[in-house]
C-alpha cells in the first residue's frame, strides 16, 4: 500500500509586519515557519493505514524551497518513509491550482493507492490545493474528511459540513483526500525518530509544465485599524434584541 | 458575458450564502445567472427569483444531496454553453469539493476565501486575507476571461426583493458520481472542543461568583453556544481547562464570539481576537475587549443576560 | 515591540523635592535578607531593578542606631562611615541605571529585641512589644526625644553621604514615629501624648529636624500606615492619618501610604490567598484627596491597566511595588516594551515575605528562582548564556514547576533540541490542581508563565499525554535526560513526628484519601465527618479543611504540633486562616498523633501523654497529610536496573534528577533546582551546584599577631 501525503511549510506572522520590496509579498524575516497544522494530521492518518497494513510506503511531497524540508523532516520524524520536495523559481508566491500542476507530476509518478492533503494551509487558507491535485490526477476526491474507512475499491469517509453535520461517503479509491484537524491525534516524533529523519532521503525533482498561474498577488497591506466597536444603545432588552439579531445573521450561513 | 452563480442548498433548503452570492454578483458587470442544480430545482426558483438576478438555469439530476462530480459537470456544462466572467461558488466544505477542480481543469483563474470583490480595467480584483488574517491582499487574474471564486460568507448583505427572472432548463450528462452520498449522521454535542465551535460564550472576571457560572451555563444552551471562559475562571477551578481561551489555553476562531464579562486582557485576546464576529458586554467603557470587538455594550451583563434568555 | 498608548501615563517623569523620578515606578521599602552586611548581593538585588526600569529603589528598613536592632531579622543598618561605604554601592549601581536610592530611616522602639547590640530601646511608652517577646523599652524622657530625633538627623546625613536621594521618616508598621501617633502605644499625659497634636508632635518635629538637615539635598519621605484596624486604640484615618497629612503637607516630598500595623502586617502585604491587588486604593485615595505632595503605595500590582486605573482614578501618583518586583525586577521595562505576556507575575504566596519572618536567610521567590542571587550565582532573570554544549538534545520528563523551568531554561540558553514531556494532558504537575484549593486561584500563574514562555521557544516542544517507562526514556534519543517526575503524598501514614507509618493508613481503601486523590483524581470524601491528619505544618491541611468545611462536611484538623499550619504565621496568612477555619466551625485538634486507623475512628493520644491515652474520633473519612514523598521509581529503575552505563552507551552522556522527585520542598526550590541545572548544565559535573559566592570576611593568619 503506498500513500503520498501533500504537507506545505507555513509561515506565521508575529505581532510585527515589514513587506517585500514589491509589496507582494510579507518579508520573509518576519515570518516563522513549521509544519502545516493540517498536514500533521494528514501524515497520522496515513502512517495510521500503512501501520494497520503491516507494509507499505508513505510517501511526503511537498513544493517549496529548500528551507521547507524542515516541515518535510517533521512528517518524516513522524514515520513517514521518504520525501520528494518540488521546486522551481516560478514557483515563489505560486497559487495552489500551480502548486497542484507542481504535484502532479511527482504524485502521478508515485502511482499511490492514495492521496492526502490537510484541508487547508493556515497561512493562505485557499484550501483548494488537494482538490485541485485530485483533479490533474483524474482521480475522485472528498474535501474536509473527518474519519477514514479503506475498503476494497472504495472507502467510507465523513465529510463534516459547517454546523457538524456529517456526510457519509463512499468513494472510489484510488481518491484524493482533503484531512481536517481532530481526525486523529497525530503522533509525536521522539529525538531520536528526528534526528534519524535527518538521514532520510528527500529527492528534489523540478515541476513541469505550470500553466498561466490562476491568480496573482498584486500587493499585500495592513488592514486598515478599524473604528474599534460598534457600540450597541438602548437598555438591556435593546441590547439584547440586537445581539439575537447579529448572531442570528453570522450563523445561518 | 455573464456572471453564474451557483447555489447552495441543503437537505431541501436553500443555503442563505446563496444570497450572499447574488448580491455579490450584482455588484459586477453583466448580466446574473444563477444555477440551481438539485433533483427537484424548481423546489428552489423562487428563493432564487430576486431583483437583479437575469436568469435562472435548473439543472435536474439524479442525485438528492450534493456530490462534486455531479455539480462539477453540472457547472462544466454550463461554463461551455455560457462562458461566464465569473462562477461564484460559496467557500463551503461543498464548493471546497469541486471548486478548485473546476478551475484546473479548465484552466480558469481562481481565488477562495475572498471577501471583497470589484471590476476594475475590464478585470476582476478581488480581496482575501493571508498569515492568519493578520494581513490582506489584492489579487488579479491576467491571461484569464473566467475566474472562479469561493467568497466568504457574511461578507456580503444577503439579496432581497422580488426578481423577474426568466427560467431556463438546461441538459446535464448523467454524471459519473465517484463520491456519493450515503447517509446524513447528525452533529454530536460531545467532548468539549472549543476551537472547533461556530458560536462561543465566554466568561469572564466580571461574572462575579462561582454561583453565577450557572446563569450563563443555561444562556449558553439556550442560545446554542459552547461555555468558554477567560483565565481566571480556570484558574479558580469554576471551569475545565479545556474550555479557556487564551495564550495559556486555546486559540479559537468561531464565527461568533460573544465575550459577557470579559476585560480583555493581552494574553485572553491572543487567543480570539481572529473571530469571525466578536460582540463584548461588559460595564467598563475602558475595557479592552472593545478594541477587538466588532459590536460592544456598555452594560450591565446580569441584565443583558436575562434579556437574552428571555428571547430564547 | 511598542508600548501601549494607554500605559503612557506610567512613563511620565515626576518631581518628588528636588529630585525627579524618569516615571512612575517605584520600589517600595522592603526585605531581602542582606542589609548593609552583605553589600554586594544587596546592591547587585536592587540594581536589578534598575536595570529592569523603576524609577526609585529603596534598601529595607534601615537602622538608624545599634538601639535599633532587629536581630534576629535581616535589617540595613546605617552606623558608621563603614555602612555608608556598603550601602554606597547600592546607590552607586542604582544610579548607573538613572534610578533614585532611598534610605527607609527605622527605629523599631520595643518592636527590636536588640538580640546583637544587647541596646535598650526607647519608646512612648514603657510596655513591651505585640510583635515581640520579652522586650522592654525605656520610657522616653525630653532628653530621649531629642536625642532620638538626633540619631535620625545623623543618620539622614549617613544616607546623604552614601548617596541616598530619598530619606524616609519611616512610621509604619507600628514603628517608633507612628507609635507616638497611635494610643496603643502612647500612654503619655505630656505634650507628647494625648490630643492629636501631641501625639503628631515627635514625627512632625523629626521631620522638621531631617528637612533642615539634608531637605536640599534629598527628598523627603514619610511611610504612614492609615488604619491599624484596632479600633480608636490604633491608628486611625479621619482622626489622626488625614490631619497629620494636611499638617506635614508642607514638609514632606512624598507620603508612601499603607495600612496595618505590626502584628497582623499581611493586611498590607497582602496574600493572594485573601485579597486581590489594589486593596489599599481606597486609603491611598484618601490621602491623596488631602495631600498636594504625590503619593505613592503598594498594593501587589502586577497589571498595568490597574495601575493606569489607579492614577486616573486619583488614588496614587507613583506605583509602588514589592512583591511583583521581587518576581520580576524587569516589569517596567516589560510594559514599556509592550511585552505584557512575558511578565512574571507575582502570585501573592509570600514565600519571600517568611524568609525575613523566619529571621535571618536572604529571600527567594516561587516565580523569580533568580531572585537573591544576582549577585551570589551571577544570575540574571533576563539573560542567558549560550550554553557551551548546546549542541545536544534534552530530554525533561515531566512538566511539573521543576521540569517546565528547566525546559524553559534551557531553551534560553539555546540546547538544540529540549523535549519537555508529560504524562498528563496538560503542563503544571501539582500546580495544576494546587491552585483549585481555595483562595489560591492566583497560584496557577506559576504554570500560565512557563506555558506561554515555553510556547516561544522554538527550540522546546512540549509533548503531553505521554508516559514514558525506562525503556521510552533510554531510547528517546537524548543526549541529556533530566528526571523531573514529582512527588506524591504518603498514603501510609509515614510522617515527621513517629517516623513511622501509622497502623490502619491506607489511602487505597475508600474512607482514606490523600491530597492527590481529592483535589486530582476526583476521589470522593465519604460521609459527613472527615478528621485531616496534618503533619506537614504549611497550608495543605488547612487548605482541605477550609475546602472540605465549605462544602458541608463537619472537619477535624489534628496536628501533632502546637500549631496549625505554622509556616503560615511566616506567610502572613495565619490569622485570617484562623478566623475562616473558625467561622466554618472547624475543629482544631493540637498536639496529638494518631495511633491508629479504623473504620469509622481515629484513636490518637497527646504527644506529651506519657502514658499515652487514647481518645477516640468519630469519623467517617480520613484525610492523611503526613509528609510527601518522591516519585523516584523511574530514576531508580534507570539508574539502578537499566545502569548508567548502559545509558551511556545509548549516548547519553548526562542524567539527572530534579525537584520533587529528589527531594520533595517548597514549589519555590523546585523551581530553583530546575533553573540551577539549566544554568549549570555546561559545566564540569551539573549534578553538583557551582559554590556560590558567599559574603563573610576572611581573616588572613598574620592578623593573629598582635
């Protein structure tokens, strides 16, 4: 059983923020960097299969620099067996339908009896990568999976919709799978299990051909501090009254 | 050249970020289609018929609930007869299903999680968040005629007023559905976790005593909410640890957070300050949560708890 | 990182005399346990403070003459020429940061035994201490007045020389110049005693006479304590603080005001335990309604808005701080920085304030493990040296107060990988549940501290839910291995008194319950009537006997010592303890032991019973606070079993315990022993604490001859 698990390294803002030259971009001195949350449970669930097999390869992909094999290590302290990073200048910045043409090559080749991705990195929040990768890869696929049943030829998984409701689908493997947090508890890697990941073969392969990228930043700004609180008058029942009606709003959607 | 949205529905119900859709829609140039792509469409046209929308396209098919294979045909159909500018898709577990993959296979532009959109030199711009929130972004789309684009919901007024639209139905292929769907289980109260809650109530210091906990216990109930709480309540023992937000708790991100009691300080704001809508109810003017909080009361938060129960 | 606008106002300068104060944070007069006697660590413990932003630093109480002699508590002492050498470099280090030194001038009157000058103190009045035993003053006559008011002027003089720019008249806590004031102590029938204006007479006329004498030079201080809470015996605000106040108005630079007086001074430095911060705004307000000179006072302030709220509000001027200094000397520095979650706070225990009670050892802090040994150690709160082998990986196993500080340490000094784990969900260890006893809620900043400095540390990584047995920790692949596992509560009756365990104890049976069980496991505490054996002495037994009282169960405490919970009475939280043990209608049995458990009674006989009869105890549940012992099992498993060599040959080339598990103690040292290790974790042998540096005069052989 083979699976190759997409994980991204994600930068995250501290309270301070300086941008690029061009503006496009947050500079990068100001960003720390780790493993996707996402991705960590993503990795889990895939070791959690290739462990009930008894035999198999779990295989991390990733696009990004060469920095981002710290994130690629941390899924490899974890188990996983080896790791490909992608990469290519075009690629600084890139949109995840590009980040998926990136993968697909590489997945493709891996020829995987399945495919995870977390539903979403926490620094760009498109989560649109996995699915977009399902489709270059002509496979079927379920965005924000909470549980995973492998059968034969097929799998059983919940998609959770907002509210938390549950949708119980069947469907068709090979798949590409989109994992949320809070499928599994995703093991921690020992000093050992790190540092024998730092010996574990990560191959570097160039992307193919990227396409017209699907969007492109023109620039990156602070948003403008709001006006602080709109404030609510009237006695307590008038507050109250207007506090049903906003909640009532944000959460019907 | 058209606009299309795509409506959302559930279990017979028409998704109200639909509407959030069509407003959106309005606001660009050209004409507004919306598909409705459900067994039984005409179930939905009139939720749908409202000022401003031109046309409505039903696409019947097999299928009760949503599938992405379906709707991605569905939409595939329609992108080839209508080659709209834009396909405007919720950013919902659903659209994150077929969404993106629309936009790689046909090669179209894309963007998710965007709250603001506008025409500009015959383009489209449109506006997202990046790193957390903490910074947004202007985003472009050269060499691309059709964009397709999650918005976020509640970002835009929801459309009202009625429409005269015409209705057109429009031939799907019987769609290959890789992903079906099987069976509804319903969403489970649970084990506490508070960073997974739409909705959360927080106490704080301002609720006074221990005894009081149990007021806002109920409200919480009654309104629908999970109970969280500020440092202070934990640290007490009145509340679990697994229920305080904060930098020594948990970071939470629900599209509600009511604060009642709350003051705000630095390290309780580290942990909700990304809320979707934050609403603060506390007797100091000065506190801090007000810096935060999209919508504030200065008031006294016994009273307006009372109020609030009474409503529910 | 910037300052927050709001907190602007802490940082705006204020005159005081003829000095200015670079902002509003001051240390207020207070203990450390190394007066002028050990002038380094004194002045490298003030300068600290400095260093981290106050404004003005004082010394501690500071003798003005050998009659005031508080032996055996630690005061400064200003002499002779050699004490203003000693405390110079106090002022000389504080003012290298552009910070004020103050002199706190104390005459302690009967409250100073005397016990190393073997001196007579005068007071008002010829009756002995409430503070005190056995000590007598002489009944001041003219002549003593004059003279006193004399040892006060030389010894302002002695500040001034040693570069002091603060001198106090210092009054509160029921000393000399506040005895005069308060009827308690002044049973005079002279124009010293009697009215208010006799009775104000000796500390208006001493500040008269400290003015002339250095009021150009330095600003002048009075400490005044408000209300003594005795009735119209003590001091009381409207009759004699307020008039004193408009009266002196003109002759003072700063009033520093309190409340209390001597024998139940934790009404001032307050316990977490029983107040909140800020519980003297009310008094300070007070005073400020009638003062024109600034004022300034404590009250266990570790939170900015509050201290902005209580300038706004016109309750004090300056923030005075002592306890929150203690554990973070830094935390002006920290607001000015905008740095307000990498604040220490102060958790109210008091640990520092029973080392000056207890008489003589330097202070230590549960939070601040650097405190008082700035000088001894070279420790700095705020920095860290790289460690020389931090090219290693660390295991800490555990994350109680011990391990967290050590994991924390030891990703400040940058070991290249420092796992920090926990078999339970969550950090903290006993201070998880710790702070769920009663009035202790402000404990848990112990853990909310090292949580959210740990969180920064990229290096450390916190890896809950996870037991690890030898095998786990000999194949972690560290390099180091720390053991930090902690200690639990004897559930055998093992105890201090009998050094023995006590037939019939037996936590595991259901009518038997150790601390652990109730407040962390959930363990239920059967029936209506529950006796708590207590032979520990500090707050555990008490603790449960307010929880267990307030929940409805009708308690006995027992203790074979003459007191309950005695630490306490070094803590400052005796008396209210007493008073809430009372009012729930506590039992309290003294002076008696166990001598066995049954079902249903405890027999116990008096500790002086020598022919040691029994009485019985109805009961329905037991409670054994007998004495904590260390989780050392897997210390010993790894050491004894698995062998060192064995683990060197995995490539562990360090193994050590730390806190409990050692040894159990004071959160306070478990804390120290995980700070030590990691501060010493590069040198030679890190199992052995470095010497520190001890201040002591040495005499060389050749000073023998005469």
């Amino acid at each position: 059983m083979k699976i190759v698990v997409c994980v991204k390294q994600v930068g995250a803002l501290g309270d301070e923020v300086e941008f690029t030259d061009d503006e496009r971009d947050v500079d990068p001195d100001y960003l720390d960097y780790a493993l996707n949350e996402w991705d960590s449970y993503a990795t889990e669930e895939a070791l959690k299969l290739r462990d009930a097999a008894g035999d198999g390869e779990v295989v991390a992909v990733t696009v990004g620099e060469e920095d981002a094999e710290d994130a690629m290590r941390r899924a490899l302290a974890m188990g996983a067996d080896r790791g490909v990073r992608i990469w290519s200048d075009e690629l600084v910045g890139a949109d995840p339908i590009t980040v998926a043409r990136a993968l697909a090559d590489v997945v493709r080749s891996e020829s995987p009896d399945l495919v995870l991705s977390g539903v979403q990195s926490s620094d760009a929040v498109q989560a649109a990568t996995g699915t977009a990768l399902a489709e270059l890869l002509g496979l079927p696929r379920v965005a924000v999976v909470t549980k995973l049943e492998l059968g034969n030829g097929t799998a059983t998984v919940h998609r959770e919709l907002e509210g938390g409701l549950i949708d119980v689908v069947e469907v068709d493997t090979p798949a590409v799978l989109t994992i949320q947090t809070g499928i599994n508890e995703p093991r921690y890697a020992t000093l050992r299990a790190i540092k024998q990941a730092e010996q574990k073969e990560i191959e570097l392969r160039e992307p193919g051909d990227l396409g017209t990228p699907a969007s492109r930043v023109r620039r990156m700004f602070v948003p403008p501090k709001g006006e602080g609180a709109e404030m609510l008058d009237g006695d307590a029942s008038a507050v109250a009254q207007r506090i049903k009606e906003l909640v009532d709003e944000r959460m019907k959607s | 050249m058209s606009v299309l949205v795509v409506a959302e529905h559930l279990r017979g119900e028409l998704r109200p970020v639909t509407l959030e859709l069509i407003s959106a829609a309005k606001s660009l140039d050209g004409p507004v289609a919306v598909a409705v792509i459900a067994k039984d469409p005409g179930a939905l046209t009139d939720a749908v018929n409202l000022e401003g929308v031109d046309e409505i396209l039903t696409v019947q098919v097999e299928q009760e609930e949503f599938e992405n294979d379906v709707y991605q045909q569905a939409v595939e159909q329609l992108v080839a007869e209508r080659s709209p500018r834009a396909i405007l898709l919720g950013f919902t577990v659903g659209s994150m299903g077929y969404g993106p993959a629309l936009a790689a296979k046909l090669g179209l532009g894309f963007a998710s999680d965007v709250f603001a959109v506008r025409e500009e030199g015959g383009g489209l711009i449109a506006e997202r968040s990046f790193y957390g929130a903490k910074v947004n972004g202007e985003l472009e789309f050269p060499g691309h005629d059709s964009v397709v684009l999650l918005l976020r919901p509640t970002s835009w007024q929801p459309a009202e007023g009625a429409g005269s639209a015409s209705v057109t139905a429009v031939q799907a292929p019987s769609a290959t559905s890789r992903a079906r769907h099987k069976d509804w289980v319903e969403a489970q109260a649970g084990d506490v976790d508070i960073t997974t809650a739409d909705f959360l109530l927080s106490v704080g210091r301002g609720i006074g005593d221990k005894e009081n906990l149990e007021q806002f216990e109920e409200l919480a109930e009654s309104m629908g909410a999970t109970l969280s709480s500020s440092r202070p309540l934990v640290d007490a023992g009145w509340v679990p640890g697994a229920r305080q937000v904060g930098q020594s708790g948990k970071t939470v991100k629900p599209k509600v957070y009511l604060a009642l009691g709350i003051s705000g300080a630095v390290q309780h704001l580290a942990g909700m300050k990304t809320s979707g809508t934050i609403i603060a109810v506390n007797n100091d003017p000065e506190a801090a949560i007000f810096n935060v909080a999209h919508y504030g009361a200065v008031a006294d938060l016994f009273e307006v708890a009372e109020e609030l129960e009474k409503l529910y | 990182m910037a300052r927050d606008p709001r907190h602007d106002i802490l940082f705006e300068p204020i005159q005081i005399g003829p000095k200015t104060m670079k902002n509003r944070f001051y240390q207020i007069p207070h203990c450390n346990g190394f007066g002028s006697e050990k002038p380094m660590s004194q002045a490298y413990f003030r300068a600290m403070k400095a260093e981290g932003g106050y404004a003005a630093v004082c010394t501690e109480y500071c003798s003005i003459h050998p009659e005031s002699d508080d032996t055996h508590r630690v005061s400064a002492r200003l002499w002779d020429d050699d004490d203003i050498k000693n405390l110079g470099f106090m002022c000389d280090m504080l003012h290298e940061h552009g910070a004020l030194a103050a002199a706190e001038l104390w005459y302690g009157g009967p409250h100073a035994p005397c016990m190393e000058t073997r001196c007579v103190p005068r007071a008002p009045s010829q009756i002995p201490s409430d503070f005190e035993h056995l000590t007598y003053p002489k009944e001041m006559d003219k002549d003593d007045i004059r003279m006193v008011q004399g040892f006060y002027v030389e010894a302002a003089k002695r500040a001034r020389e040693a570069g002091f720019d603060i001198v106090y008249v210092y009054g509160s806590h029921s000393y000399l110049p506040q005895q005069f004031l308060t009827p308690y102590y002044n049973r005079r029938t002279d124009e010293y005693g009697g009215s208010f204006e006799n009775r104000a007479r000796f500390w208006r006329e001493t500040i008269e006479q400290v003015r002339d004498a250095v009021g150009d030079d330095c600003a002048i201080a009075v400490r005044m304590s408000t209300d003594m809470f005795m009735g119209e015996a003590g001091t009381q605000l409207e009759r004699d603080c307020l008039p004193f106040v408009e009266m002196c108005d003109e002759i003072v630079d700063v009033w520093d005001i309190n409340v209390s007086g001597i024998s139940e001074w934790g009404e001032d430095a307050t316990p977490s335990r029983f107040y909140e911060s800020g519980r003297m705004l009310p008094w300070q307000k007070a005073v400020k309604s009638v003062a024109k000179k600034p004022v300034l006072g404590v009250g266990r302030f570790t939170n900015p808005d509050l201290m902005v709220e209580a300038i706004e509000s016109g309750s004090l001027d300056i923030i005075a701080t002592c306890r929150p200094s203690i554990s973070d000397p830094w935390l002006p520095r920290k607001i000015d920085e905008g740095r307000l979650d990498d604040i220490r706070e102060c958790i109210g225990c008091n640990i520092c304030i029973s080392r000056w009670e207890i008489g003589g050892p330097p202070l230590i802090c549960t939070q601040n493990a650097t405190a008082g040994e700035e000088y001894r150690r070279g420790w700095h709160p705020e920095k860290f040296e790289e460690a020389e082998n931090a090219d290693n990986d660390v295991l800490v196993v555990g994350a109680g107060p011990a391990g967290m500080e050590c994991a924390m340490v030891l990703g400040k000094r940058g070991m290249r990988r420092v796992h920090l784990v926990e078999a339970k969900d969550d950090m903290g260890g006993i201070m998880r549940w710790i702070p769920q006893l009663p009035g202790l809620g402000e404990w848990a900043r112990v853990v909310n501290y090292r949580k959210i400095q740990i969180d920064k540390l990229k290096n450390v990584e916190f890896i809950p839910s996870t037991e690890l047995d030898a095998a786990g920790v000999k194949e972690y692949g560290a390099e180091i291995v720390v053991v930090a596992t902690g200690g639990y509560w004897a559930t055998d009756g093992l105890n201090g008194c009998t050094h023995d365990t006590i037939p019939g104890a037996d936590s595991s049976l259901p009518w038997q319950l150790t601390p652990e069980q109730i407040m962390d496991e959930g363990k239920e505490v059967p029936g209506e009537r529950v006796v708590i054996l207590d032979n520990d002495g500090y707050y555990m037994g008490v603790s449960l006997a307010e929880k267990l009282a307030s929940e409805g169960k009708k308690v006995t405490l027992m203790t074979h010592l003459g007191h309950i919970a005695p630490y306490m009475h070094f803590t400052l939280e005796a008396p209210n303890q007493h008073r809430i043990l009372h009012r729930l209608g506590v039992e309290i049995v003294t002076y008696h032991m166990p001598t066995k458990f049954e079902e249903g009674r405890v027999l116990a006989s008096h500790v002086y019973d020598e022919h040691g009869h029994e009485h019985e105890f109805e009961t329905d549940a037991v409670v054994l606070v007998t004495q904590r012992r260390s989780n050392e099992a897997l210390y010993r498993e790894l050491k004894d079993t698995v062998g060192l060599d064995a683990l060197t040959s995995e490539g562990i080339s360090g193994f050590y315990r730390i806190g409990d598990c050692e040894a159990p103690r004071l959160t306070a040292d478990a804390i120290f022993s995980g700070h030590r290790l990691a501060r010493e974790i590069d040198t030679d042998n890190p199992e052995v604490p470095l010497p520190f540096k001890r201040e002591r005069r040495v005499v060389e052989r050749e000073a023998l001859a005469v």
